[in-house]
C-alpha cells in the first residue's frame, strides 16, 4: 500500500514504532498488516505510491480519514533523508499478534510524525502568507493610488463636465469606444512583444503575456518612472529564472524607449522648423543664432539617433562590457545579463518594429480624444506635437501621484506653441487638452491597471524550493 518503488518507505529512514499488547511491531509485519488494511478497504493503485514528507503530526482516527489524508500527502513532495517516526497501535478492540492479522480497519488508529519535515510544512505556510500579503499590498496601493487621481485631483471635476457636456453628441461615444478598442490593441502589441522576448528562457502563450503585461501596469502605478512593471510581469514564469526575465523585460522597454527618442527627437526639429515666429518670440534670440541652433540640433539628433539604434541593436556587447568588472556580486550580475546575447539583429529589428505600430497607436488616441474635445488640429502637425508630448513625459523623471498633473502640463504648452502662445488659449481649448489628456491617462493606464489588480491574486512571489 505505501510503496516508494520496491518496497515500504525504500528510499527513507524509518523509525518503526509499534505497541500491541507490548510487543513490537517490527517492519515485516507491519508491511503485512498494511496490506491486510488494503485488502479490507479496497485501497486501489492511486495510493500506492505514498510519500510522508512534508507532514507533521496528524491522527487519523478510522479508515475513511485514513483515505482522505492519503490524498492529501499525495500531492506533497518527500526530501530523500527526512527521517520519519510512524507509529501504530490498537483502540478499542486490541486483538493479540497471534490471532489472524492482528489488525482490524474499524478500530485502528495510526500516527504519521516527521521530525526533519515539519520545518517544510510551516515554511510552506509561511511562503502563502507571505505571497498573500504582498498580493493584497499590490492591490490597495494600485487601486488607491488611481481612487487619489480620480478623486482629489484638481481639474478632476472640470474633466468630469467636460465629459458631460460632450457625451450626448454619437460622435463623440463613438470616439471614445475607438480609443478604447485601440487601447486593447496597444497592450496586446505589448503582449505580444513580450512572449517573443520571453521565449527565449520560457514559452508563454499570447494571453499569459497579455495577463503579465497587465500585472506590470497595476504594480507599476504607483511606481517612479513605472519601474513596477519590470518586477511585475515576470512573476507569471513558472520555472525561468525571474532576474533574467527583468532584464528581457528591460529590453523590450528599451525599444519603446528608442521608438519614442527616435520619433521625439525628430518631431522637436520640426516642431521648432515649422513654429520658429512663436519659439522666437518666446526665447526672444536672434534670428541668426535660432537658425544656427536648429540646424546644428538636426546634426545632433541624426547623430544621436544613429548612434542608439547602432547601441541597441549590439545590445549584446553589455553582456562583454559587463564581463569585464570583478568581483562576486558583478560576476553573478554578468551571468543574468548574458540572456541578452541570444538576440539576432534580425530578432532586435522586429522588436523596434512592433515598438514603432505601439507608437502609432498611442498617438492616434491622443489626436482621436484631442478631436473628440474639441481641439482642433490638423493631422500632421497634430502628431508632430503628439511625438514631442511623449518623447518629454518620457524624459521627465516622475512619480506615479503627480504623474497626471505633468502631463496636462506638457500638453497645453506643446498645443499652446500650435495656437500662437503656449501660456494664452482660449478656456475650452486649456479644459480640452486637460480633458483629452486625462482620458488617455484612464484609457490606457488606469483601466489596464484596474484589470491587472485582479491578475495579481494569480501570481506566485516566492515558488517551492527544491526540498519542499
């Protein structure tokens, strides 16, 4: 009946205690006397192979319990050289070692002890509390942090009415509902992005990275520079190791990153190309020294552009830079980063691909939901303000509570260049902008984390060891 491939408990040491009338109960009858139970009970093939490893003290007091704890210990995994202390002996209706079996399934009570697991089983208490706190952590600073921002942000209330007053025309719930299909675009693109990344350490599926990717948006919320979502997502893994993940994670953010330098850097020379009347009214330069300016940035950015794409695709070389420091802590760092060797270029050109459609899709909402507040701007000029408007939220080191406020910011004073002066628009264009704004910030982040909360609950923060 409990059979560890040849044999009862072949692979431990066992500790065989038996009191019957005080004769001991030695290993030959007590493998006799099991199978007796078996027989008496019908116990079939599925409880054969029982290991007790990771229990403690328990006491089954008939045959019935006897069968529920095999299932139980059966999904528990046994340390090879745990000694285990198992014990029988008779209740109620004791019968002498000299008549039939000796043993009696109505009456038996059995005692299965460990005295080196037991350790394993509160360790494994211990584990779930702790991966159930920091869940519950996760959760109530994501949802608190975006209750903070809907609730007790200044302009929340004229964003609100903005709402209102433009929700009765169709076209603009029309709007809204093509911003948000959008948005499950833009977050699968990223999913996407990172199952090809993480494949090379372990496969997950289109819908497990979709899950991962919207865990990193809830942990990174509340996060500075939203640093949270290199150490959300790669929880999902079951078996990869979680530090390489992090750097692939840090990879894929780095193509987004480039995409956003390359078309942000761009778009600032000809933002400053096309509204030179109203850049140099508000520098108040020479013309000569605005024009030299310019066109020496042009070389700048061309330079710079050229020089990261080079950087990024031998993204490798990070991997042998970093081979080069000593010492204990390097060394071990050196092996994690050596996962970001196995990209080919062609790998990295697809990444900065899907990096780019990201992109494209982000800005079109926020020209989609400028238009749906009525900020009206032509479709070129628009995205050339929009690629400047990420390009310096981006570069602006921000944390999660004024995150919104710097982004309304950015906006009315990029807009404001387009209308002629950066820090005197109409009202209805100043709360447009907000508005907009604000709605790609609950569109694309707040949802997203809202959704990512529930996933939380799924992840596993600290996994089995070896021994457990």
């Amino acid at each position: 009946m409990f059979d560890l491939s040849g044999g009862v408990f072949k692979n431990g040491y066992i500790k065989v205690k038996g009191r019957c009338h005080c004769h001991p109960l030695g290993p030959p009858k007590l493998q006799h006397r099991l199978h007796i139970l078996s027989k008496e009970r019908s116990f079939n093939s599925q409880f054969i192979r029982l290991i007790f490893g990771d229990q403690g003290t328990d006491t089954v007091k008939y045959l019935f319990q006897l069968q529920a704890m095999i299932r139980k210990l059966t999904e528990l995994q046994y340390s090879k050289g745990d000694q285990i202390d198992f014990t029988t002996f008779m209740v109620n209706k004791p019968i002498a070692h000299n008549i039939g079996t000796g043993i009696n399934a109505k009456y038996d009570t059995i005692i299965f002890q460990s005295s080196a697991v037991f350790a394993n089983l509160m360790k494994t208490k211990v584990r779930k509390t702790y991966n159930f706190l920091i869940k519950l952590l996760i959760v109530l600073a994501t949802y608190g942090f975006i209750y903070q921002q809907l609730f007790h942000m200044r302009d929340m209330k004229a964003v609100y009415q903005a709402f209102v007053d433009s929700f009765s025309h169709a076209w603009f719930i029309n709007m809204i509902i093509l911003v948000s299909l959008l948005m499950i675009l833009n977050w699968g693109l990223e999913a996407f992005k990172w199952s090809i990344l993480i494949r090379k350490i372990e496969r997950v599926g289109w819908f497990r990275s979709f899950k991962a990717v919207l865990t990193g948006v809830a942990v990174s919320s509340f996060t500075p520079n939203r640093v949270g979502d290199y150490f959300g997502r790669v929880f999902i893994l079951e078996k990869a190791n979680r530090i390489e993940g992090i750097f692939i994670t840090i990879l894929g953010s780095m193509s987004q990153l480039l995409v956003t330098f390359l078309a942000g850097t761009s778009c600032i020379f000809f933002l400053f190309l096309g509204h030179h009347e109203t850049l140099l009214e508000y520098f108040n330069i020479p013309v000569y020294l605005y024009t030299y300016s310019l066109w020496g940035g042009g070389v700048l950015i061309v330079g710079l552009d050229v020089l990261f794409i080079l950087l990024f695709l031998n993204i490798s070389l990070l991997s042998s830079l970093a081979g080069k420091f000593k010492g204990k802590v390097l060394e071990k760092l050196t092996s994690y980063i050596q996962v970001l060797s196995a990209y080919s270029t062609r790998e990295l050109l697809g990444i900065i691909l899907l990096s780019t459609f990201r992109f494209l899709v982000f800005s079109v909402q926020l020209y989609l939901l400028l238009r749906a507040f009525s900020v009206e701007l032509p479709f070129i000029h628009g995205m050339i303000i929009i690629g400047v408007i990420f390009f310096t939220i981006t570069m602006i080191p921000t944390v999660a509570i004024t995150e919104l406020g710097i982004r309304g910011s950015v906006s009315l004073f990029l807009i404001g260049i387009y209308y002629g002066s950066p820090f005197e628009m109409p009202s209805s264009i100043v709360m447009g902008v907000i508005a907009a704004s604000t709605s790609l910030w609950l569109i694309n982040l707040a949802l997203p984390a809202l959704v990512g909360g529930i996933f939380v609950f799924s992840l596993k923060f600290f996994r089995r060891s070896a021994n457990e």
